[in-house]
C-alpha cells in the first residue's frame, strides 16, 4: 500500500479505496476506500490456481500472483464453517493481546487463508502500516514488506453479501480492487463509512478496540491524518484456537 507512505484513505489495497495517495509502482498498495468513494460489491466467485477441493467443505481458489513462485497455497478446502477464536499479539510500548472471532459461516475461504498465514508465522514481526485518523477510522497490517503493497504470493476472490457495514471492531480485507485479496487486513476503530466492498471476516473485542483506540489517538508519525503510526505497531503472533 504505501512504502511507508501510506494511500489516501483507501485501506487495504491502496488503489481500491478511493483517496489512497501512493507511490506510483507497477502494482496498486493494498488500502482502504476514502469515505467518499463508493464501490459495488462483486459475488465471490472460482478462480483457477489452487488443487482440487474435497467434497466435505467450502471450496476456495487461491489465485498464485507471480510474486513468489514458491509460495505455498492454502488448502482449496475450507475445513472451518463457524466461528473461530484467535488472538492477535500486538507490540507496541504497551503490548496488547487483541482478541478476535474469526466469522468462518459468512467468509469461509477468507479466514482459511488467515489460518494459514498465520499458521506459517506470515504475520508474526511485521508492522502495522498505515493508520487513518479522519474519514475511516483503520489500523491497517498484514504486508511484511511495510510498504502496503506486498502480497502473499497469491489472491483470492471477495466473499461479499453487498450489505456489509464497518462498525468500531470490525476485522475487515484490504484490497487493491474487486476480487484481490491476499494478506492485509484492517482493524477499524470507530464506525466507519465504507462502500460494501470489503470482505468482513471477523470481529475484534471491545478490550482490543480502545487498545487501537489508544494507538490512534497519538497519530501518525508524519502528523497527517494517513500514514505509519507514531509509535510502531508490530503483529508478534497471531494464533488460532
């Protein structure tokens, strides 16, 4: 999404949301949409890239994005089907164990990719990114390469209703257009205006919000109301129960 510059209010994938400003590269960051954009909403759908699915779950295609040849797919089955538990380790000066409930019944190829990065250890010692502060309110992470541009090597389609809301504890995909999602995600601190076009694949709890909270109220470290936070936000685990 940004190196270290983070887009316009465009969350996850910097050129999906509207008002991302970022560095001009071959590939669009990662981001979250500007308050003012609105965006349709786009039916998950089969894409090729990933082995077959057994028969007892939810099928899910991982698209490889050419980014890294050796990167290892998630299972093209989705095994999860209801809420998951999960804990998501942040250090900051004061570290923080947010809790999460990963919703596996409405956004199951979304939280089976999450799994397993976070199985992997993808997460663990990457930064959160991009902080907004004005118009969406998101704490953005999940690109090891800082930059809100880095991928997992793969993408996979949205799991959309079309009547998706982003409320303070929403756990939702940043994307960089209809159908891109791959490893970031946003924490959204307080309700937030968005378009339906970013998959909700969980919830944080109230005790992990203000945590955020807190995190946003000191700012960014350029003083704008996008960009890395002031103090470094750093995932140390994120584990599933």
């Amino acid at each position: 999404m940004l190196k270290r510059t983070v887009p316009a209010v465009a969350l996850v994938a910097t050129a999906v949301l509207a008002g991302c400003g970022s560095d001009d590269t071959a590939k669009e960051p990662r981001t979250t949409p500007s308050s003012s954009e609105s965006r349709g909403s786009t039916d998950a759908s089969a894409s090729a890239g990933s082995s077959a699915p057994a028969a007892d779950g939810p099928a899910c295609a991982y698209t490889p994005d050419g980014s890294d040849p050796g990167a290892e797919l998630p299972p093209a089955t989705a095994t999860r089907t209801a809420d998951v538990a999960a804990t998501l380790s942040l250090a900051t000066p004061d570290p923080v164990d947010l809790a999460l409930t990963l919703h596996a019944g409405t956004a199951p190829c979304t939280v089976n990719s999450f799994a397993h990065l976070a199985g992997s250890g993808y997460f663990d010692k990457t930064e959160c990114h991009r902080l907004t502060t004005e118009g969406i309110f998101v704490l953005q992470c999940g690109d090891p390469t800082g930059t809100g541009m880095g991928t997992p090597g793969y993408s996979f389609d949205d799991e959309l209703a079309g009547s998706e809301t982003y409320p303070a504890g929403t756990l939702a995909m940043a994307n960089a257009g209809p159908n891109t999602n791959g490893s970031q995600f946003f924490i959204v601190y307080a309700d937030t205006q968005l378009p339906p076009s970013y998959t909700v694949f969980g919830t944080v709890d109230p005790a992990g919000v203000a945590a955020v909270s807190a995190i946003a109220e000191k700012g960014t470290d350029s003083g704008q109301s996008d960009g890395a936070p002031k103090d470094a936000v750093e995932i140390t685990s994120v584990k599933i129960r």
